[in-house]
C-alpha cells in the first residue's frame, strides 16, 4: 500500500480507539513516514556532478522508475537524453556499448569494444547495423526510432539475468539463495543485480556473488554502487 508523506493523524478520531499500552504505540508509530529526494551521480561523464543519495528504501518503485533512475545515473542527466555519448563512445538513455549490442544482435563489428581488453580503446561505431527492430544505423539508435532504446534495455535485462542464473547453476548455486542478504553492506535484490550486470557484465555479477570479487568500471564505480543504489525496484523482466 502507497502511504502518504503527509500524516493522517489529524483525521484519525482517538476517542473511538481503545488506547491500550500494545494498540497506541503501533498506532502511532505508523502515523511517520520518511520522504527522500533520489538523484544520481554520473558514471560516463566528469564533468556532470549531480548529488545523490544511498537510495536504500526499500519497494522503491515502478519498473519506470526504475529505468528513469538508471538512465540519470547512466548518462549525469537529471532529464536523460536519447541522443547523448560519452567520452568512451558509450551511446544513448542507457549507455549502450557495442558488445552489449552485438549480443542483443542489433550490431556487428569485428573488433568492438570491451573494455579496453583488446586494443580497442573506445566504442567506434564502425561496425554495420543488422535491421533489428528496423534499426539500420547509429544514428536511428540514437534518435530512439521504434522506442528503441526502452526495448533494448530489457532485453539486456532478460540476457544477463538468464546468463547469471546459468553461471550460479552451473556452480550449484541459484539466485533465490542470494536474494535478501547482504554483501560488503549492499542488500542483494534482482534490481540491483540488473543495474549491476549493465555496468559489470554478468560476469562481474556472478564473481561478486561466487567469489566475493568486487570490480570497477572504467569511470572507477564500484560495482557494489549499483546493488545498493538500485536495490528493491520492480525489474523489468
């Protein structure tokens, strides 16, 4: 149930309620609701520094809300853009690299990049479009053509969360185990652990829940960031 951050005592009529030691108190206690402003700090831009809190209340909200939260804190805009790029060549509402897109099968190219692993220092965007979902360019990508941008995010949702429930499988391990219990003082939820597969991978995902490993981007944010930030929204899949 939705509360309001308004109190409703002045409504509540005290001479219809039996005030024992054990109904008053609990009464009472529910009558104070605590409201806080959410913002976020940018990951893919130095130059943006937008305030943010822990964003540790939990039922946080909507699958909407969810993604406006990850895309402000994706992009350092407090109203995320469609058409924005980083320094790193990383594109749109959501950040997308060209791996994440190959996998999602919209792009192909022979060398993307991932990290700077291969010798390839940033995202080129040289590769070619595949048509998927009508997309035959970057820059209709980055126009959002289709709605695009939304469709892919929760199709790299749905991608990493089956391929990190396959890694813990694999390992003998399910995510329902990890679910609830805290990590290095983040709260594990299925939120988090998508806002963190977006910005580590699922292997950076699975590392941490395996083996206690715990990874940076190329910005230096922790992945631990994400868990607590994005912990106990609706997920989206």
């Amino acid at each position: 149930m939705n509360l309001s951050c308004r109190t409703q005592a002045a409504h509540l009529k005290l001479d219809k309620i039996i005030a024992t030691k054990l109904i008053l108190p609990s009464l009472l206690t529910g009558l104070f609701v605590t409201c806080e402003a959410s913002y976020a700090y940018s990951t893919s831009s130095i130059t943006n520094n937008i305030t943010r809190n822990n964003l540790i209340a939990q039922n946080r909200g909507s699958c909407e809300q969810f993604l406006s939260a990850l895309a402000i804190r994706e992009t350092g805009q407090q109203t995320p853009p469609y058409d924005i790029e980083n320094a790193l060549g990383f594109i749109g509402k959501y950040q997308f690299g060209e791996t994440l897109l190959i996998e999602l099968g919209y792009y192909q190219v022979e060398n993307p990049y991932n990290g700077g692993g291969n010798g390839v220092d940033k995202n080129y965007w040289r590769g070619t479009w595949k048509g998927k979902n009508e997309i035959n360019s970057r820059e209709e990508f980055m126009q959002n053509k289709n709605g695009v941008q939304e469709t892919a995010i929760k199709e790299a949702f749905s991608l990493n969360s089956n391929r990190i429930s396959q890694i813990l499988q694999s390992n003998g391990r399910s995510i329902e185990q990890f679910i609830g219990q805290e990590l290095q003082g983040a709260k594990i939820t299925q939120s988090g652990i998508l806002a963190a597969a977006h910005l580590r991978g699922e292997t950076g995902v699975t590392n941490l829940l395996l083996k206690n490993e715990v990874s940076n981007d190329e910005f230096g944010t922790s992945i631990l960031d994400y868990l607590k930030e994005f912990a106990d929204y609706e997920s989206c899949i």
